[in-house]
C-alpha cells in the first residue's frame, strides 16, 4: 500500500512513524504546496492509498484545511500535537479516518493502516 506523508520537518515523531509503516511505501512531502501537488497528480498505479499529516502546530494544520479539496476522495490519518479541543475541532474539517496524537509509539496507527490494507484487498 501506497503512503503520502505530510510531515513538516524530520522529528522523533517522523522518525516513529516511519519504523511502523516501514512494510509501506511512503513518499514524505514537506509542505501543503507539495502536498497539493502530489494529490493533484493524475492518479495511476503508483497513488497513495492513505495519506498521514502529521501535524506540527494549529498554523500548520490552518494550511492544510485550506487544501482539503484534494483530501476529499483519500484515507487520512490526522496525527495532532496535543488532544485539545481546537486541534480537534479544526481536525474534524478534514474528515479523517483516525485521529491519532504525537508522543507516543504510532501503534495505533500501523493498526489503522493494517485494517484499511486488509478491507482494500477484500
């Protein structure tokens, strides 16, 4: 299965995140612009399946609200800073399939990403 990571800068959270998807492949865009770009891309054999912003701080998830046009048709995973009511009202707007929070060890993550993998299969 096919991952778009959105992650603003290498960080232990990337870093975690990138050990629990290694059976994936994953293309890491930096910015909302590449991120735009990448699913703005005719889709082809080689599209993401799932997409995962892992978000740095409320302007950066500001940035990626304003692009959840080409979110629309795609799995997301929404992996905030904190569990704060703003984070997840702001969230919600993207319509993720999991919420998940940075910290901890991304388990619950590469368990989302085992069941999405498993109901695209069947």
């Amino acid at each position: 299965m096919n991952l778009l990571l959105h992650s603003p800068r290498f960080d232990r959270d990337e870093e975690e995140l990138l050990q629990v998807t290694c059976h994936h492949s994953v293309h890491i865009v930096r910015t909302p612009e590449e991120l735009r770009l990448q699913l703005s891309q005719a889709p082809g054999g080689d599209d993401a399946a799932v997409v995962i912003l892992l978000i740095s701080d409320m302007k950066d998830l500001e940035k990626l609200v304003a692009v959840r046009d080409y979110l629309a048709d795609k799995e997301l995973i929404l992996v905030l800073p904190e569990e704060d009511g703003e984070f997840l009202a702001k969230g919600h707007c993207l319509r993720p399939r999991y919420f998940g929070f940075r910290g901890g060890n991304f388990e619950d993550v590469a368990e989302v990403l085992a069941r999405i993998q498993a109901r695209n299969i069947h």
